[in-house]
C-alpha cells in the first residue's frame, strides 16, 4: 500500500513538542523534524512486487497523492515499474535479451553484430528510462545514410524487440518505439534470368561445380542448402531432393550443418531428368569422399561426423561462403564474355542472311550483382510460366508462408484472360436494346 508522509513534521511528537512556527494544520499540531526545510516535504512510501521498499519525494501533496493512487493502482493490476530500473543502460538490457533468446547459429551472428556496429554505439551507454521517440528517430536517420532499407529495418526490428523486452520485464512503463517508423522498403522486381544466360553460367563454373549451378537452377533450393546436400538426399530412381540441412557458413569458425532455415523449408522437390543425369555425371566424374564435419541439425545433440557431401571444393573441403562467391563473380564475367562472342557471331550470320525482319538475335546480358540466389529466382520463374499454382511455387521453395511467394513473384504470374465481359454477355446478352435506334443521315 501507497502511503504519504510529511517529512518535514513528525508523525508521532512526544508530549509537549514545540509546535512548528511556520507551518499548522487543522487536524493536529505539527511538530518539526530535523528534515524540516530541507528537500521536498511530501514523500510516498510503498514496498513493490519483491516486497522491497521504496520512496519519492514531492514537493506538493497534491503530486503526492496522484503518485500514491498510480502506485497503489498498478501494483493491483500488475503494471508496476521499478522507477530505479529504468537506469539501467540500453546495452545491458540488450545483451541480456540477445543472450536468452533463441535464435539459430546464423541469426545470433547477425544479431550480434547488428547491436554491436549499428545500435550500442549511439543508443548503448543511455538509460534505457532515458530514450524518447525523438532520439529513436533520429537513430533511423543516421542508420539510413548507412544502411540499406531492408538492412535497416531488420536492424530496427532488433532495437524495437529490446524495448518490447523492457516493458515486459517492468523496466519501463512504454515502448519509445511506438508510432516511430522506418522509411519503406522498396523491393525491386524480380527479373528472371535468360536461359541462356544460366546455360552459359553453368558452363563457365569450374568443372566440379557445374551439376552444382544447374541443381540450382533446375530445383531452386538455397545456397545453404545445395552445400549442405549429401550423397543420399538424392534420389535417383524417383528423381527427387529431399532437403533436411544447411550448411551454415559462420563469419568466425568452420563450416557446420545446420537445420534449414524454416520448418517449411523441410521438403521433398522432384528433378527433371537433365538435373538427374548431370547429377549422375558429376558423381561419375567426382566420386564423393566423406568430410568431417560437425552436424547441429539438432541443436540438443551437435556431434562430429562424416559426411558424403554431394559437392565441395578442390580441396575436398566443405564449400566456403567467401571461396565460394570470388569463383561466382569469376563464372559471371567469364560467362558474359561467352554470350557477347555467341551474340557476335550470330549476329553476322543474320546479317549475312540479308537482315530478315523478325530474326534479330537477342542481346543476352548477366546483370551487375547477379547472385546465385538469381538461378532460384529464375527456376521459380519456370513454375510459374508453366502455371504452376502460388502454394506448389511455395512448397518447391520451402517459402514459410504462401504470401511471402507473392511478394516476391507476383508479378510473373499471368494475367487470365478478362472474362467479365463475357460472363455478362452470357446472362443479359438477350435483352433488347435500349437505345433509340441511329437516325438515317
């Protein structure tokens, strides 16, 4: 219970006090005591949550009551905060959440490294009680000269689920971040690959990744998930991949397999027979040896192993993220030098032809900043084309969640034809005309 007290005048005064000569009540004589003059006069005194005392001090009685009442009101409702813990610095409210969440291995990195370059430089040594809207938005001002817009907003996802995390733990009263926003992100749309850009990537990787770049543009599955397959996920009878791990590729440490990414990502895609035989071929060309690698599929029982991985490096080493992206940029310019000297030479033969209209051979370019991640866009493209329906694209993808499919590829699908006409056609197309008929001229 809230309860306010004068601390200028003593509650009890032994008989026969000296009564205050600056100050009398109505009720009873007030007696000074040694605080009188000094600080404020009104103090509230309540015991919270864990039953510990606790004080204020006011210089009005007024302001004391209404701090009682809140006091006493979200103590019986259970939203009382610790006025003292809101001191506590940002950093150390967030490296408390960071450390007890559960996030897999490569989101904890991006997490931590997040915090730790974008967030506690500017935002860390405050207490966290301390933190207004204003300051919150002109940290998204600083961060967007920095960072891209989606990298910013995940970034800010991070800050705003700290302070989620203080008020839920009684910190704070309220989350700062409430009505601040991050500028929108714009998503650029998808712009398949030519199939003769893919064709001309698949042979311009080194020998023993070429089953790898057609897998990838023949099934779609993530870079992750391509280095993590071994020799029995494949199927070759029924021609089918089934995934059910990732290499995960940390920024310090070795290589290690992990769970996909999402529980939708678990999943069986079928192959057409052009992937089987080059898979085939490439185990032919390649036998595969075991690696030694550490398994964390289950993170309750991580366990050093041998693994039958299907591709890995010349070393026989599980493929690198970093190796892995200098031998793609390699394989893109290499690749655009064999589609300008193909352009060449088919463009002079149909200028040979006597330039017949219509037959113009096509300029084929791969973009600046093509990734692998572009040959999973182009094999959903196919499925598309073939009009293949939103939730099978989502399943071959292992997309979370059938809207995500959308977002990214819904403007590849095709338009139906427009039916609407003729529908109505179908039910009024008997009724009479009601125009005047056209005056002869």
């Amino acid at each position: 219970m809230a309860q306010v007290y004068d601390r200028w005048h003593l509650s009890r005064p032994r008989a026969g006090a000296e009564p205050c000569a600056e100050h009398s009540s109505k009720t009873r004589a007030l007696v000074a005591s040694k605080d009188h003059g000094k600080g404020k006069r009104w103090q509230v005194r309540w015991r919270d949550a864990a039953g510990e005392q606790q004080k204020e001090n006011f210089a009005k009685r007024s302001q004391a009551d209404t701090r009682a009442a809140t006091i006493e009101a979200d103590l019986a409702r259970g939203l009382y905060v610790d006025p003292a813990a809101g001191k506590e610095g940002f950093q150390s409210v967030g490296e408390r959440w960071r450390t007890g969440a559960v996030h897999r291995d490569s989101t904890a990195e991006r997490v931590d490294r997040a915090l730790r370059l974008h967030v506690y430089p500017l935002l860390g040594n405050k207490p966290i009680v301390s933190i207004r809207p204003s300051e919150i938005q002109s940290w998204i001002k600083n961060r967007s000269q920095v960072l891209a817009p989606s990298t910013l907003k995940v970034t800010y996802a991070y800050v705003v689920t700290i302070f989620h995390t203080a008020v839920r733990d009684r910190i704070i009263a309220i989350n700062p971040c409430d009505g601040v926003r991050v500028p929108d992100v714009r998503r650029p749309e998808i712009v398949p690959l030519h199939p003769a850009a893919v064709k001309a990537l698949v042979a311009a990787v080194p020998d023993w990744y070429q089953a790898l770049s057609l897998l990838a543009a023949g099934a779609g599955p993530r870079q992750g998930e391509v280095f993590g397959l071994e020799v029995e996920h494949i199927d070759f009878l029924r021609r089918e991949m089934r995934i059910c791990q990732q290499l995960v590729g940390p920024d310090k440490g070795e290589p290690y397999l992990g769970p996909p990414k999402t529980h939708e990502s678990y999943r069986t895609v079928p192959l057409a027979r052009a992937v089987v035989d080059g898979l085939a071929a490439h185990l032919a060309r390649f036998p595969a040896r075991e690696v030694e690698i550490w398994d964390r599929t289950d993170p309750r029982k991580p366990h050093l192993r041998k693994a039958k991985l299907l591709f890995v490096n010349e070393q026989n080493e599980a493929i690198r993220r970093g190796a892995w992206s200098h031998v793609w940029d390699v394989a893109c310019r290499n690749a655009n030098a064999a589609l300008a000297r193909q352009y060449e030479a088919a463009h002079a033969a149909w200028a040979a032809a006597g330039r017949p209209e219509g037959e113009e051979p096509p300029t084929v370019q791969i973009p600046d900043g093509t990734t692998m991640h572009d040959l999973r866009h182009f094999y959903a493209s196919l499925l598309i084309k073939h009009r293949e329906s939103v939730k099978t694209v989502q399943r071959r993808l292992g997309h979370s969640k059938p809207s995500i499919t959308l977002d990214i590829y819904t403007h590849l699908w095709p338009d139906e034809e427009d039916t609407t006409r003729a529908a109505v056609e179908a039910a009024l197309g008997d009724v009479p005309a009601l125009c005047p008929p056209a005056k002869a001229q």
